[in-house]
C-alpha cells in the first residue's frame, strides 16, 4: 500500500530510526531484485525519540553519509513512519467506488482521526468485503500528522534527497515479506472471504525502540499495531545486569551476545512475550476464528541467537527468521554476501520501501 506516494522513476529506501539510518535500492533482473546500493550509518543517542526528530542536523549529516557511501543512481526517496503519530485503523463502509470513497475519505476520517483534519495527511485502501456483511467493505484508513511528515521530508531535503513516497513501517515489511518463500502475496478475489484453513501469519519487526506487527490473513492486513518495546530494553537490562555503561552494553549485545547475564536475557524476553500476548490478544478480540499460526521475526532483535526458538517456546506459536536478502541477487564484488546473510533480518523495512520503486 502506497502512503501519500508521488511516483517517479527510481526510489530508494531510507529507514530512519532511533538508532541509525538504513539505506536500500534496488533494481529488477529477470528472476526478480538485486541489489543495487545500500548503507547503514548510526544515529548519535536521542537524536531522534519516539520518532520524534530531536537533532535534525545530526540526522541530515547521517542521511548525507548515507547516501555517499551507498552512491545509489536516484535522489528520490520511499521513507516509512511509526509510532503515535500514525493511526491505521480498518472501517466498515457501504460498497463504492474507489472514486466515490476518495470524494468522501475526508468526512469518514474525521470520525476516527483525534486530530484535526487539516492537520494531517490522509490515505486509503480498499481490502476487500466485510467478513458480516457482503453489502459493506473493509477500508484501512491512515492518517499521519503533518509535521511528522515534514519534519522527515526537511532533513531529506538538507540531504539533497526528495521524498517521493512516505509509507508505513508495517505496510513496508508486509512488502519485504512478499518477496519471501515463507510470505506470498494475497491471490485471487479480493471480496472472497477466508475460509477456516486460511494462512494466518504475523510479521514482527523488533527494532531498538519499537516493534511493528503486521497480522495477515492469506496474505491480507487483519491487523496492525506499533508498540515501543525492542532491543533498547535489552539493553538496559545488560547495563544494570553488567554494570557497564549503556555504550558497553549496546556493544556486548551486538558483538558477544553469547556472554550476556542469563537474567538480562530473561527479563528482556519476559517482557517482549508480555508485549507481543498484549498485541495478540487485541487481533483475537475481534478475530478469534482465524488464530496466529506464525510468527515471522525481523528487526535488529532478530539477530540474537535462538530467539526464534525462546518465542516459539514461550509463545506456542511456530516461530522463524525472515531475511531478505536470501531472495535478492547479492553482487559478490560489490557487497559482503556473508555480511548480508547475518544481517538481513534488521533490512526488511528498508527492503519494503525500496520495493516502492517496483509498484504499478
């Protein structure tokens, strides 16, 4: 699903989180992507908080040396946004046009949005018919705050880039998930209604700060939620099990991750499984005849060892690692392809938005 899209020729993906930048391109080959360009560059702390631009000099300097290091063929740019400051929420409307809908998305919006109108932007997408009511359709309606979005769009612009796309981080890993052979894409009649042997997946995306779960079923949003739990939790719990400073702990997490305190871990673990039940339980409230039957992991957390495992286990839900890059044409000269095998789980949002650059 396109967010406020501005289509042109060639889009990269850019990722900006509390951590770091994570820039993506690609291109098509005749068996499907490859890499064109990519980039990961760090964040200093706090320069952005729960998506909220602190320090927009750092993130523009970061987005700059992004760009010079990937040295990607375009300065446009397919971004995503998270958190509080968008709302994706599913209506029930009579059946229309998409014509109609778009005549009237303004008065139906402001029923649910608790913003005024004129201060956000607004998008749409029809997702097929009602599961009650086949007079009805189901309508995700996104609406985001202006100046979220154009707090993003000036420092991609003091980095000499365009924002041509700004999506979803939710709606950009659904994109990365359909490249892979454990995710396909929803097939045939978008009003037929599942039956009670439907695939029921959830796509999680752990960052540092936040997580994005996507819920689909047969390949169709169920269900979306942000929340702000991820591997700064960790984190934190190392810094206090260790008695390091913050720095030390990030660094012991992501280099030696087989020497944290046992305790750290599991408090880390108690709470993500708190956190994720949480989020289960809202999608079963409402759909409680189509059960999570797996769990698709992504995001830097993913990369922690037998973290699928420890889920699968504590969840009862079959649980695995999604990376990317096993279905995208590596160059051997130009990139790490071993590299790229370990850390392709934290790419799948960027991978998701440079997907954009594909869309008809």
């Amino acid at each position: 699903m396109s967010f406020f899209s501005n289509k042109s020729e060639g889009v990269m993906g850019i990722d900006i989180s509390s951590t770091g930048i994570k820039l993506v391109e690609l291109s098509r080959t005749r068996t499907g992507y490859q890499l064109a360009s990519m980039a990961s560059v760090a964040l200093p702390r706090d320069a952005i908080v729960e998506n909220t631009i602190i320090d927009s000099a750092a993130v523009s300097e970061a987005l700059a040396e992004a760009v010079r290091l990937a040295r990607p063929s375009t300065k446009n740019a397919a971004m995503a946004v998270a958190g509080n400051a968008v709302i994706i929420k599913t209506i029930s409307m009579p059946m229309i046009s998409e014509f109609e809908l778009e005549a009237q998305i303004e008065y139906e919006a402001d029923q649910y949005v608790p913003y005024d109108i004129d201060d956000v932007f607004l998008d749409f997408h029809i997702q097929g018919m009602t599961a009650d009511d086949p007079d009805k359709m189901d309508v995700v309606l996104v609406a985001c705050k202006r100046e979220v979005v154009e707090d993003y769009q000036l420092v991609l612009s003091d980095a000499g880039l365009n924002a041509k796309c700004i999506d979803c981080a939710v709606f950009a890993l659904e994109n990365a998930a359909e490249i892979t052979d454990e995710h396909t894409a929803p097939t045939g009649d978008q009003y037929a209604l599942p039956d009670e042997d439907a695939e029921v997946n959830a796509l999680v995306n752990i960052g540092a700060n936040m997580m994005n779960i996507n819920v689909l079923i047969d390949g169709r949003m169920a269900f979306v939620r942000d929340q702000f739990y991820g591997g700064g939790n960790l984190t934190e719990e190392i810094q206090k099990a260790h008695n390091i400073s913050y720095q030390a702990a990030e660094q012991l997490k992501i280099e030696q991750a087989d020497q944290i305190d046992p305790d750290a871990l599991e408090m880390f673990y108690v709470g993500l499984t708190s956190e994720l039940v949480r989020s289960l339980d809202f999608y079963s409230a409402s759909r409680a005849d189509f059960p999570v039957r797996k769990l698709y992991l992504s995001g830097g957390c993913a990369l922690l060892p037998n973290i699928a495992t420890e889920l699968e286990q504590r969840l009862g839900i079959d649980t695995a690692v999604l990376n990317p890059f096993n279905h995208i044409d590596i160059p051997p000269r130009k990139f790490d392809t071993a590299q790229l095998e370990q850390s392709g789980p934290m790419m799948m949002v960027p991978v998701g938005l440079a997907l954009r650059n594909f869309d008809t």
